[in-house]
C-alpha cells in the first residue's frame, strides 16, 4: 500500500521567528502522525533553521522551487545542490510559477532531473485552468503536461515522483473541485503512467490533490482510491487546522486503500 502524503505550501508566508513557533507545535504532535508522510514547504531563507529543529523529527522538509540549471550566472535563483542538504521533496511546475514566471513544461522537466539526481523527490503539479475546464480539456491538458515533463525519465526515476493534481480555478479560491471528478483525473493520470511506463510502477506513485483543501472537505478526497494525499496551501498556515488534516488522512487513508 502507498504511503499517504501530506504537503504545506507555505508559499510567501512566515518570516523565520513565525516559522519556527508553527513547526515547535507541529511537532509536539508528531506522535499523531504515524502511516502518514508529513513535508512543510517555507521559504528558503527558513529551510536551514527549520532543517536544526526538526532534526530528530520524522516531518519532512521541501522547498518550493529550484532553478533548471546546476550553477551559473542567474541572479536570485536557487539550485538544487543549495536545497540537497535540507530537503527531501521540492514542489515542481506550480501553476503560479507557470503563470507569474512564464515557466514551462520542458524548465519542469530539466528541473526534475537536477532534483532526481540529487536525491530530492519532485512533487510535479498539473492542472487546468477553468475556461479548459469547461471545454473538458481536462484530460487532455494534464496528460500533455505529464508526457512533456516525464517523457526523458526511466521507470526507476518515476518511482521517486509524486503527482499533484491541482486545477488551477480551485487554487485559493474556496472552490474545491469534487471528489469523484478528482478521482477520475487521478485514475487518468495513473492510466497515463502505465502507458509511459508499466502497471507495476504506475502503482507505487503517489498522486495528491490540491486546491482550497481545508479540514471540513479533506475526508471526501482522502476517501477516493487514487488520491493518496494532498498539497495544501492557505490552510496549511494555521498549524491547528494543518494537524486536524493529517489526523483525517490517517484516519481514512487506510479505508479505502487499506
């Protein structure tokens, strides 16, 4: 059985002072979690300080980007090797990288690269955007998406990915998408992998859902067979709620994939 995944984005949010009082209490609670894989997300400028506090803890640090190249002359960007000695995941191809920064599926696929050789896991986000929504292009943006971005890697490498599904009208608009609908992107997105690769690895992927989860709706996403977690954003930022979403994900996961 998959491990379920639960993932903060913190986006731009939390000085370090703020961070380290979130994560003190998060994990004071740690011993709540187990079954479930906890990552949090911050800043960059937190990861290092965030990395000494938990250093005897089982949450999981990521950071939320890396730049496609290795080093050179790029200006306020962040490599790889700069995150390697404090994160286990990066977030990959978030539709606000692609849509402040112009970001591509081929800069997400060279940047998946650079993570899997440098032992971090990519958690690679696709989604459409509502006006492909609603000509039902669905199926057709994120399988484009996906082929794009994993075309270059090996059925070994796909081992060491996860897939968020985010539909990018859900993301912090309060407007979850449904469950089933969810779910059936999700089972299209493991068809795509068997078809990429095979059944066997299809199958040890994990694929989460994102978009305005909070702890009222999580239970009705985790209960769906191909969703094993979620990437959360605003919610995540009040580690009260962010803990409630963990204990439901460990309650339910196991029900339905169990």
């Amino acid at each position: 059985m998959r491990t379920p995944l639960v993932v903060a984005n913190w986006k731009m949010n939390k000085t370090t002072s703020e961070a380290v009082d979130y994560l003190s209490e998060l994990k004071e609670k740690e011993n709540l979690f187990s079954g479930v894989e906890v990552v949090i997300c911050p800043s960059f400028v937190v990861l290092e300080k965030a990395k000494s506090l938990l250093e005897e803890s089982v949450i999981q640090l990521g950071a939320q980007n890396i730049y496609q190249e290795e080093q050179g002359a790029f200006t306020g960007e962040v490599s790889a090797a700069m995150i390697a000695p404090y994160c286990s995941y990066v977030i990959l191809g978030h539709s606000e990288r692609r849509k402040y920064f112009h970001e591509t599926y081929l800069d997400v696929e060279q940047k998946i690269i650079l993570a899997l050789n440098h032992g971090i896991k990519p958690i690679i986000c696709v989604g459409e955007d509502l006006e492909e929504r609603n000509n039902n292009q669905t199926a057709e943006v994120v399988r484009t998406q996906l082929t794009q971005s994993l075309e270059s890697l090996s059925g070994e490498q796909i081992k060491n990915i996860v897939i968020a599904y985010e539909p990018i009208w859900a993301i912090g608009t309060g407007l979850a998408d449904q469950p089933e609908e969810t779910n059936l992107v999700c089972h299209e997105i493991r068809q795509l992998l068997t078809e990429l690769f095979n059944k066997e690895t299809s199958e040890e992927v994990r694929i989460l859902y994102g978009g305005s989860i909070t702890q009222d709706n999580i239970s009705s996403f985790i209960q769906m067979p191909e969703i094993d977690g979620a990437l959360i954003g605003g919610t995540s930022l009040n580690v009260e709620a962010f803990i409630k979403i963990i204990e439901i994900v460990k309650e339910h996961y196991k029900e339905t994939h169990g």
